[in-house]
C-alpha cells in the first residue's frame, strides 16, 4: 500500500476461488506511515455475510493492536510514528468468508472545514451556482447527503442541489440553479459528516450566509483587465449610470479603471484598482477584496461598505479624491 496518511481500499474480498480450488482466508497489507498522527485502522463489512478479524503488527511481526468482536465493523487504535512500517492482516473468523469489505486508515481527530466559499457574509451576483466546502481530510463520501448539506433560501424553502465529493473527497461541491435575490443559508449537519474513520466535524449545525445581489452587467474576462473594455462585460457594453456592478469570477484577478464613469451600485469580489479617473456611485461600492486607489483617482457619491474581511480603501499616494456619503463613516 505503500506511504499514507489517509487511505481506503474498497471492495476487498475473504474467498473460495472454486476453479483454482483456493481458500483465501486472509489479507495482508503493508504500510508506510506518512506522518505521526493517533491513528485509526478498521475494516468495514457485514457481520452477517462473514465475520472479519483484524490485527496490526510492527516491523518487527510483534502483534501491536487487534479488533475481535462478533459484530459489523472492526477497529485498532494505535499512534503511527513517522517512516515506520506496519503490517495489517485481515482474517475470516473460524474460516469464514465474505463477499466485500473495506479497509479505511486515517487519524482519531474530528475533520475540520478549512473554507465554505462564497465565505459567510458574502454577496453575489445571480451567475453564482456553485458552493465549495473544504475539509482539512478525505471525507466518508456515504455521510455527503442532501440530509447533511442543504441550501436554504431565508425566508422561504430549501434550494434543490447536487452534491459532489472533488479534490480526493476533501472537497464538497454544491451546485444548483439559478438564484432569486436575497439571503441564502449554507447548513451543514456536523454530527452526521464524517472522515473516513467515522470521526464527525462536530456536534452542532454550522451554518453560512451568503446574499444574492441583482446585476445588470457582469465582469466576464477570466484574466481580469481593464473596466474601459466592453467585451471585458456581459452583456458587452460598459457600465452606465443605471448599472448594478457586479464583479465576481474564480480565481485571484485584478480589474483596473481610469476613465470616468458614473453607475449606480459596485459589488467586486476580485481585487478593484482606481488607478486614476473619476468614478461616480449613486449608492454603495463594496469590494471583498483589495481596494485600492492611485493617480489621482476621484470617488464621488458613493456609501463604502466594508469587504467581508473589513478591506476598505487604501490610498497609493497623497493626490486621491474622496467625496463620499458620510453615513458608513468612511468618507
């Protein structure tokens, strides 16, 4: 099995092969630990089908850990050092076979969510159809259900999704369809998500809110560039004084404006750079992002709410011009 650190072999078998006339009454597996970690060996079968024994010894054959029961499921408990070999062996009870088990190797540590994107508190515009939730491990791909993960519109019913384990399982991909404006909950069910081993993230809901802003013009050049393209836009214009802003794409990508423009609301989830100009905003400018301004860049009119990490505006040099609402305190 080579150097791991969480691993699954599925579908295994304990057989009577009747043409060759063999009787495999065990398995021996062959490891590596890849890092030291309290770890956590079991194989997962039906008692019913065939009662399995499991036992694990060191380089040296000594027997180090062993699961015995007349039950479904066995599991040893041991702490893996770092480069050190370890032998698991498999075994029918009283020479019995079974038709299909699993082997599944990971730590004793509850998994934990490394990211959910949009991240709590964000805004979108209505192209958004995909959540990401990241896992510090391989994820029990049997635990990521719709009971588990669901998509919950505030205010009104839950959202039909597709959930789909990438990444090796250590990511959990939501899609679904077009979104309504307004407040949508992410929820996920943290006693019933499991790593391999069975451990949950935790004992309570987690949830995180996103907003669904309406948009009558979309950033649409995946390289980011400059905002005085039209065919940067969707549909492929450039922004007006009637606008609703919205720049929101995958990746780290940076949108420059220079010119002078006039629009009615900006929301960017990308990095936003007043490198020169006047931009005019009716109402409010948000950017979850870096926001900066340089070149004597001028912002006139609009309320700054502060990105979802608290970014505001950051001045490159002594000659910008803000004229702001004074009701966000930032002007």
């Amino acid at each position: 099995m080579g150097t791991l650190d969480y691993h699954t072999e599925t579908e295994l078998t304990i057989h009577v092969d009747g043409e060759q006339g063999i009787y495999k009454e065990e398995d021996f597996f062959r490891l590596e630990a890849a890092e030291s970690m309290p770890a956590r060996i079991s194989i997962r079968f039906d008692h019913s089908q065939g009662n399995l024994d499991l036992f694990v010894y060191d380089v040296t054959e000594t027997l180090i850990g062993s699961s015995e029961s007349t039950t479904d499921n066995e599991t040893v408990l041991l702490d893996f050092q770092q480069g050190e070999t370890y032998f698991v062996r498999v075994i029918g009870a009283d020479g019995a076979t079974h038709p299909e088990y699993d082997l599944v190797i990971g730590d004793t540590l509850p998994p934990e969510i490394l990211g959910i994107d949009p991240p709590d508190g964000a805004v979108r515009g209505q192209n958004l159809q995909t959540v990401y939730i990241s896992f510090s491990e391989p994820m029990d791909t049997e635990t990521l259900t719709s009971e588990n993960f669901r998509l919950h519109a505030v205010g009104g019913d839950d959202v039909a999704i597709d959930i789909q384990p990438v990444d090796g399982d250590r990511t959990v991909e939501l899609t679904f369809g077009p979104l309504s404006t307004g407040d949508y909950q992410v929820i996920i069910d943290a006693s019933g998500v499991t790593d391999l081993g069975g451990e949950p993230v935790g004992p309570d809901p987690i949830t995180s809110t996103f907003t669904i802003l309406a948009s009558t013009i979309v950033w649409d050049n995946p390289n980011g560039g400059s905002w005085h393209t039209a065919s940067n836009w969707s549909p492929p214009r450039l922004p007006g004084p009637a606008d609703n802003v919205l720049i929101d794409k995958p990746g780290n990508i940076v949108v420059t404006h220079s010119g002078t423009t006039e629009i009615n609301s900006l929301y960017s989830a990308e990095e936003f750079r007043l490198s020169g100009g006047g931009l005019t905003v009716a109402e409010f400018v948000q950017v979850d992002n870096v926001f900066s301004m340089g070149g004597g860049a001028t912002l006139t009119g609009a309320t700054v709410l502060p990105g979802i990490a608290g970014e505001g505006i950051e001045l490159i040099n002594a000659y910008e011009t803000l004229a702001l609402n004074q009701a966000n305190g930032d002007g």
